[in-house]
C-alpha cells in the first residue's frame, strides 16, 4: 500500500506542477485555462491538491505503521 501511495503521491504532485506552469487543468476532456476561467481553474486545481494530500498522508502513515517499533 505504501508503494501504491507513493507512486500516486508522486504522479499528482508532477501532474500539478506541470498543469500550475502550462495555465491549464484537463478534466475529462475538457480544457480548463487560467486566464479564461479563473475561478474553475482553482477548483479544478484545489481538487487535485487534495488528491495529492489525501495520497501523501495515507503514504506517511502506511510508513509509520510499518516502521514504528513493536510493530
């Protein structure tokens, strides 16, 4: 589990710096562009923000769980 988070852990957080620098978030094949749709383009961002979180936090507790001593 902490592999499969750590592999989704950082495919979001490339996904998101990538789409932060183009200006655009690709949504279920739709665009979204910062410049035209400022407000959807923070929600569609946000969202995958906390994806990103959500997958980091599961990746630190499943390395707690199995590094923590008299486990």
């Amino acid at each position: 589990m902490a592999g499969v988070s750590l592999v989704a852990s950082a495919f979001f957080s490339i996904w998101l710096i990538f789409c932060w620098f183009a200006g655009s978030v690709s949504i279920r094949c739709a665009t979204i562009e910062r410049r035209f749709e400022p407000r959807t383009y923070q929600l569609a961002m946000l969202g995958f923000l906390i994806i990103d979180l959500a997958f980091l936090a599961s990746l630190i507790l499943n390395l707690y769980g199995s590094h923590r001593p008299g486990a």
